[in-house]
C-alpha cells in the first residue's frame, strides 16, 4: 500500500523511509502507479497515488527500493478538442526518468488513439511494451564537482561530434567500446583531440531517444537523436553493457575522462519538442499525463499541436511546471553528470509564445540566469526555428553564445563562389572575420558570441562541401527531397569523387583554406568531426538517419604520417597553435582597437600595401590584415594574415617588417623547419591564406 508521500521531489526518490512518487498531472482524475518486473514486460501491481498536491500526484512505498521498473496510468477526460488526451489504457514514462527500460518500436499499440478514428480512444492496453522508468540509486552527492565553464572565452574551440560516430570504426578503441561513452573516453580518441588542439566537446544528444514511426517503419533510425523522450536518463544505445556499469555511470566515467585532460564537456539538449510527435503521433508520456499542460495547443483547435520545431510538436516553457522539468533536467546533468554547457536546439522556441512571440526575457533566460549553477556553465544557442519570427541571430541574452550561419555561408561564398552567383564580397568577409558586430556588438556581448563553423552536423562536411554540386539523400527514404537541394559552394568543377589529381589538389587547397580561416577569426571557432580527417557522406547533407558507415568516421590511414588524413590533422593542430600563440587572433574585444591604448589595433590593407579604402570593398578577392601592437610592446605581437580567395596568385607589399612565415595553406609548406624570413613582399598563390608575424 501507499502512504501520502511528499509532491516532492518530482520522480521517483529514495528515502529512508521509502520510495516516493510525484508526477505533475494537475487536470488528471487519477493516477496509478504499475509496478512490473525487472524486464518490464510483466505488471505485477496497480497502486493509486492517494492525495494530490497543488497539481502534483504523490504517494509512498515504504518497499521500494532501486531497481524497480514502474510506469504510470493516468486517468482523465478523452477530449481532445478541448487539449485532453487521458488514456489509462497506455502506461506512460515518468519524465524524471533517471533511467530507462525498453525502446518504442513504432507498433500503433503505442497510440493513446484509435488508428482508423482518431477522434476515439484506442482502448488496447500496452502494459507490456511501454517505457518505463527504472529507480536509481543516488549518493545523495554529485560524483563530479557542479558543471562550469573551464576554458577562457578567447582560448575556446568547440569540436561538434555523435558519441557512436566518433568511435565506431576507430582502430584504437577496443572492439567491446566502439559506438560507447566508454569508447569515447580512451586515450587514443582523447589523445587525438588534444593533437588537434580541442578545448571543448560539443556532444550530439545524449538524452535517451525514441526513433519516428516513419524511419522505424523503412527499417532506419534517428541516428542523429534529436527526439527526445527521457531528458534525465543517458541514451542506452551508447552504452557499453559492461557488468558493473549502467549508461549513467559510463556516461560520468567518460566525463571524468574528459575533465583529467582539461577539457570540457558540453551536450546538445532538446527542450523544444518531445517525440510525441503531432496528434498523429504516439503516446509515451506527457501527452497522456497532462497534454493541455506540456504543450503549445493551437488556439483554432485544441487537437492540434502549434509547430514551430517542424517535429509535430512544441514544449510550454511559459508553464511554471514545463520550466521546473527543463531546469531540473539542466541541473542534473550539470551536478550528477558534471557537463559543463549545453547546445541549445532550435533555441528560439524556448523563449517564445504564441501571443508575443520570441522574447529574450521569458522565464526560460531568467530562470538560467539566476541560477547558481546553470549561469556558470557555457550557453550555446541555435538561435533559429521555423516558427513565426524565428531567425533570432544575435538577440540572445548576454553571455550566451550562438551560432552564426551567417558567417558559415559568408565564408563559403567568399571562397568558394568566386565569380558565380552568390559570392561574398571582401566587406562581408571582414565582417564576419571580426565576429559579426552586427549582430552581436550590444548590451556587453563579447565577440566570443559569436559561434563560427563552416560545416556542422546538418548538411555537407568539409570534403562533400567541396566535391558535390546537388545532394545525393536517396537513402533517406525521402525522394532526395530533403535536406538543402543544391550546394552553392562547390566551385571545384567536378561532382562526386575524381581521381583527377588537379581536382584533388584544388579540393585540398579550398579545405585547407576554409579550416585556416574558421581558426583564424575572431569569434568562438567551431569543428566538425571528421573534417579534419576528409571524412565524407557520399554527398548526403542530411544523414539524420543513417546508423552506418556514410556517419561512421573511417580512421583508416590516421596513423600513417604519410597519408592526407595525418597531413590534415597536422595541419589544424597548427592552425590552432598559432591561434593560441597570437592573442589578436583570439581578441575578446571588439575592433577596432587604438594602440595608442595600449592594445592592438587592425588595419585593413589592399595587396599593394595602402589602406582600404571604401570603394575597394566592393570588388576584389584579396586583402590583408595588419593586427599592430602598441609601439612599447614586444614587437613579435604584430601579425599579418594576407587572403586570396581568386583564381589567380596576387602579389602584397608587406608593411614594414621584418616578417616571417608562421603558416601557409598552400602545398608546400607543411614540413617547414623554420619559419622563413619574408621580404618586402610576398606572393599568395590561388584559394590561399598566409599569416606572418613581425
């Protein structure tokens, strides 16, 4: 029998005194709680929570104890015109889940509504497939200090990678740990970062996932995980299965991992949608708990979702509770799980309502601003959706950081779209290598605002960016319809693969190129996975779905300093060396500067050495950038980045010197000893970038 319990905590809490439930259901009529056995097939009591607490459902166990598997039967109207959805029929997970037991499957026995009438209530009962929620026992202590930003702002370099891509095909990671939390903590995959230069693991979602009843029905995945369902529990499918370990304790261990090489450890979380899906979709959780109080319902008809995310579906922050369970959930992978940020998906949703819209200063970004650990960790927004009003660059709340398509696609038409429609032009360029001001230069934001990335996970790696003219996404079951339909950026003249050695080599010029000036501009610089290893997708720009080698970073060859992947390892290790080397690179300050100040200034020099002036910003693919010290500072703080993004190699007249060659991302120079001396000039040669230092 249950005893009254406390509503709170929210979940399944361990006491001394027992298990205590609590689930926020404050338009249900009643609540049961169904214990099942360890597999979570067989439902071996029903027990009605006795009292309900401002909207709170609550009861105790006095014998329960971890490792229980339990679900929930809600009861309540069905009305789903009116935003009611109760269906006690459908065992529903608790969404303070810690952990989870069983996968959904894509079955309409999942649907709290009848297939063929949807406007009925599906009466079939799936006790025994549902999710439910297993209890954890917890130390009462986080096994890893509170999360917190652990990098300088202007020392950060962001690395966007998928636990089970990063290590599935990876020969230094023992076959047992491939595709793990447990993999991604070995040396040989830390070592590898830390080469690179990395100071920040950006995670794709970690928080456990149900697949669509689409994919699921073509036999594919959401390999990518941006459907969440359990926003406590670590996604099961990373874990190792090794006896003694649970996904959360894997997870942590990984974490610590990360933390002892200084690192840190940042996940993408989506609290914008659930994988309920539309009102065609299934019932796993809070659609059965309390539709009308987790979701934005369109006021026109109450049986329909708004759908600002293009997922079916929109969480409620406005709703004091929807925000308690996003700001618990943050908590508890910052405090039990030690991560030190989070990636915001579609981030304009969390700080929007129907009737005003987008507003920096909703209960959302003043909840985390007042937090004491949650203001501490690093923010990173995508701050765009496709709702009404939902490109939001630049209006974030200061100390967020966000990322900045409009400099991934300034950069890619600077070099790649020279003389075709669509090319950027030097004053774009410039813009956009000083961080955006624009956009981001108010209220006291930094330039370190600004998240700049050439390729992310949603569309075209570095290489295909540079080899397919269209998108090849047949195999995503969609008709190649999805996905953004044409590349314009390839300027290499051939699509797909070549064996042409011109193309090859211009291709690697264009790369090489692209990743100097990602690191090279001011900002907060962002990596791919596998861009730096030439890792393809056959030309697929939206392999969400693909759980096979066209996502899985193919190693072979990392280990051969002969082979262009090792070459272009090297060659970002390099690049980010000598932007940890020259403090202007990575300025937290906006320019320009005066030196007379006391701090360096940039100029802005046309190839024959004078000044820019306004006209010249209109035309031209070559410029240089002076970045000048104070006269009674050290002089070797004077650098010099020279760019030519033509077609043909440009000659500069050097600034009074001497200089000398820090880097160059021409062939050629990749095995120099020395730097080397520089005369009054220099020759740049075609897609090319150099950067001297005096």
């Amino acid at each position: 029998m249950l005893s009254l319990g406390s509503p709170f905590p929210l979940g399944a809490s361990l006491s001394a005194a027992g298990l205590n439930f609590a689930l926020v259901a404050p338009r249900a009529e009643a609540v049961e709680l169904c214990l099942f056995d360890g597999t979570g097939v067989h439902e071996q009591q029903r027990l009605r929570l006795p009292a309900c607490t401002d909207g709170v459902w609550h009861g105790l166990l006095p014998s329960g104890q971890a490792g229980l598997v339990y679900g929930y039967r809600v009861h309540g109207p069905w009305a789903p015109h009116d935003g009611q959805r109760f269906n006690a029929a459908k065992v529903l997970l608790d969404p303070y889940a810690r952990e989870i037991v069983g996968r959904y499957d894509g079955s309409d026995l999942f649907m709290g509504h009848d297939a063929s009438q949807p406007e009925r209530r599906d009466g079939r009962d799936n006790g025994a497939v549902a999710l439910k929620a297993r209890v954890v026992a917890t130390t009462g202590t986080a096994t890893l200090p509170p999360g917190h930003a652990r990098i300088a702002a202007g020392d950060r370099v962001l690395y966007e990678l998928h636990v089970r891509g990063q290590t599935r095909l990876h020969p230094g990671v023992p076959a047992a740990l491939r595709g793990t939390y447990a993999g991604l903590a070995e040396p040989a995959v830390l070592d590898h970062l830390q080469h690179l230069g990395i100071t920040t693991l950006s995670l794709m979602p970690v928080q456990h996932r149900a697949d669509e009843q689409r994919l699921l029905a073509m036999g594919l995945s959401n390999y990518w995980g941006y459907n969440t369902i359990g926003w406590f529990a670590p996604e099961a499918r990373y874990w190792s299965g090794r006896p003694g370990t649970t996904p959360a304790s894997e997870f942590r261990a990984m974490a610590d991992a990360v933390h002892a090489r200084g690192m840190e450890l940042v996940i993408d979380v989506v609290y914008n949608h659930s994988a309920e899906s539309d009102e065609f979709g299934p019932t796993l959780s809070l659609r059965g708990i309390d539709n009308d109080l987790y979701y934005h319902l369109r006021d026109d008809d109450r049986a329909l979702y708004e759908n600002w995310t293009g997922t079916g579906n929109c969480l409620n922050l406005g709703e004091p509770r929807v925000l308690q369970l996003v700001m618990d959930s943050l908590r508890h992978w910052a405090c039990e799980f030690g991560v030190d940020g989070f990636r915001f998906d579609l981030a304009p949703v969390l700080g929007r309502d129907a009737a005003r819209g987008f507003d920096a200063r909703a209960p959302f970004f003043a909840a985390i601003a007042q937090d004491p650990v949650l203001s501490r960790t690093l923010l990173i927004a995508e701050p765009w959706d496709i709702g009404p009003g939902g490109y939001r660059l630049g209006e974030f709340p200061p100390g967020w950081l966000e990322w900045n398509d409009r400099y991934r696609d300034t950069q890619r038409g600077f070099w790649l779209r020279q003389g075709r429609d669509g090319a950027a032009g030097l004053g774009d360029f410039a813009h956009r290598f000083t961080a955006s001001s624009t956009q981001f230069a108010h209220h006291g934001r930094a330039p370190t605002a600004s998240v700049n990335f050439i390729t992310a996970h949603d569309g075209f790696t570095l290489r295909d960016l540079v080899s397919f003219e269209e998108r090849h996404n047949l195999a995503n079951g969609e008709h190649n319809r999805d996905g953004h339909a044409h590349n314009l950026s390839n300027n290499c003249g051939v699509e797909g693969p070549s064996d042409d050695a011109d193309v090859l080599a211009r291709r690697s010029r264009l790369q090489r190129a692209l990743l100097a000036v990602l690191l090279l501009s001011q900002g907060t610089p962002m990596l791919l996975a596998g861009d730096e290893l030439g890792h393809s997708q056959q030309g697929n720009n939206n392999a969400y779905c693909q759980d096979n080698e066209t996502t899985w970073l193919a190693w072979i060859g990392a280990s051969d300093p002969a082979s262009d992947m090792a070459r272009t390892s090297d060659f970002v290790a390099r690049l980010a060396a000598l932007r940890r080397e020259a403090a202007a690179l990575r300025s937290t300050r906006w320019w320009p500067a005066d030196p007379a100040e006391g701090t360096p200034g940039i100029r802005w020099l046309r190839p024959d050495g004078e000044p820019m002036a306004p006209a010249d910003w209109q035309s031209g693919t070559a410029l240089a950038i002076l970045f000048e010290s104070a006269a009674t500072q050290d002089a070797d703080a004077s650098w010099l980045v020279l760019v030519n993004a033509g077609a043909e190699a440009v000659s500069f007249t050097l600034p009074q010197g001497p200089w000398r060659l820090c880097l160059a991302t021409d062939p050629g120079h990749d095995h120099q000893a020395a730097p080397q001396a520089l005369g009054d000039g220099a020759e740049v040669p075609f897609s090319s970038i150099r950067v001297a230092r005096r």
